[in-house]
C-alpha cells in the first residue's frame, strides 16, 4: 500500500443512530413471541445501505443540491451493525444538511414503524470505511447518545427517544448563509430551549392546497386530506404502543414522548378542520 493510500483519521460531521427497544424486541423473536427474524432484519432496512455512497456519487446531493460542498458524493459513509449505524459526510454547508436530512428519514422511518430511535449528531475526527470506522468523533456520539436529555419533562426523565445535535454542529448551521439550509434544518429540527433534535413529527400534517389565480377552495377535497393525515397518525400511534413493554417503566416513559406529541399532532388535525369549516 502506497503512503497515499494509508487510512488516515478526518476531520467530518458523524451521527450515531440506535434503536431504543431492542433488545425486548430480540427477545420476543427467539421465543417466538413477537416479530420474525426476517421481519427484524426488515425494519433494520429503515437505517439505509451501503450503497447511499454511490448515489450520492451519481447523483450529487439530494437535499439543497445548489448548496456549498467539497465532493458531489459528500464524503458519506454508512456502516450498520445490529440495532445501531454510524452515518458521516465531509464538513461543508451540505454535508451538514444532507447528514440531517438522512437522520431525519432514518427517525421518520422508524416511526412509521412504531419504533423510536435516538441518537447524537456532531463534528470531529473519525476514519470511516465500508467496513470499519474508527475515531473520537464515533465515541463522542456514541457516549452522549445514552445521555440525550431534550425535552425532558423532569429531572428523571433521562434517555428521552430523539436524535440530538450537538451544539459545535448547530452552530456551524447558524452560522451558514444558505436560504435552502436555513429552511430544510428548520422544517426538520426542533429546539426546547437548550438544544436541537431532529423532530419528525411536525411533518404529520395536512398543508392546504390553494392552486393557481382563480382556483375554487374544495372543503370535501382537504377534510379528506386531512383525515388521511389523521388515520395515518392513528396508526403510527397504535404501532408504537403494540411495541411498548408495560412492565418496564422506564421503556413507557420514553414511549410517552412519542405519544404525546401524536396527540398535539392529532390536535392539529381537529384545528384543521376548523379552519375548512370556517373557508367553506
């Protein structure tokens, strides 16, 4: 191997990503309670594939394709094991959003599944392969993913089931003179004052649709819409509470979170409503 083909440590946003629930889930396989292995190995799909690095390569960015960025591929890499996935890219205005934008399926993924998932997103030095990585910035995100605290509804609510990004990261974002990466992280992050995670949820619901100069506002059109906003939530809801484990208190008060913020969603649903019966 030539000196310049020696694997070196770079310096790239890296975000760790795990299920919460695992092991239960795991559990109930083996004994033939729950879920098949192969329908396991299905839902892990939700965490991507390899080969994301040769579409990005193809194809370039596909989240503020025009934004700032050193290799149309990025730099990403993607490497699952078992429940969890390290994810990188290079350090550029779209590497950082593309990295939030693949979280933000990731999250999405899983719960439409009824699965939560957490994890931590920051910058630093990692040497990252399709078959290893290596590096302080893996350990950084990996140690902080147990101790994600946002939203927290008391002092014991700890491990609360979101992606966090660390604050080195939302600071470069900030800082980023971008009107696509100012909009993209907004619509897929929220804060609770302290920090930043990657929030799915605000996308279950209904947009109203006005067309074009002289358009005709369709109530029974967006009532219908917007109960299939309400049915898909619902459904989301009842898996993730089939996945809940009653008995563990601490897997509930992690469950709760999701739960409650379904129910603000489905509260959004009924105020929609409002709003059609009010224009028609």
């Amino acid at each position: 191997m030539s000196e310049h083909n020696l694997p070196e440590f770079k310096e790239k946003f890296v975000a760790f990503v795990d299920i919460l629930g695992f092991k239960d889930l795991v559990k109930n396989s083996e004994s033939g309670n729950g879920l098949t292995l192969n329908q396991i190995l299905e839902l892990l799909k939700n965490f991507g594939a390899k080969n994301e690095r040769q579409m990005y390569g193809s194809y370039g960015p596909s989240i503020c394709p025009n934004s700032q960025r050193i290799k149309d591929d990025l730099d990403f890499q993607l490497l699952q094991i078992s429940d969890c996935v390290v994810i990188s890219t290079e350090i550029s205005p779209a590497g950082a959003i593309n990295l939030i934008n693949f979280c933000w399926n990731i999250s999405m993924k899983f719960l439409q599944s009824g699965l939560l998932c957490r994890g931590h997103i920051t910058r630093g030095l990692i040497y990252h392969s399709d078959e290893q990585f290596i590096g302080t910035a893996y350990q950084n995100a990996c140690d902080a993913e147990s101790k994600v605290a946002l939203f927290q509804r008391d002092s014991n609510d700890t491990g609360t089931p979101f992606i966090e990004i660390d604050k080195i990261f939302s600071q470069y974002v900030k800082d980023i003179d971008d009107p696509c990466i100012n909009k993209m992280f907004h619509r897929m992050t929220r804060s609770d004052g302290d920090g930043i995670a990657i929030f799915p949820f605000q996308s279950l619901q209904h947009s109203f649709s006005f067309g074009g100069s002289g358009s005709v506002f369709n109530a029974d059109s967006e009532r219908e819409a917007n109960e299939n906003i309400r049915k898909w939530i619902q459904t989301i809801k009842e898996k993730v509470i089939f996945f809940s484990n009653p008995s563990n208190p601490r897997a509930m008060r992690k469950i709760e979170h999701y739960i409650a913020v379904l129910d603000e969603q489905l509260a959004v649903c009924d105020e929609a409503d409002e709003i059609i019966n009010r224009m028609s």
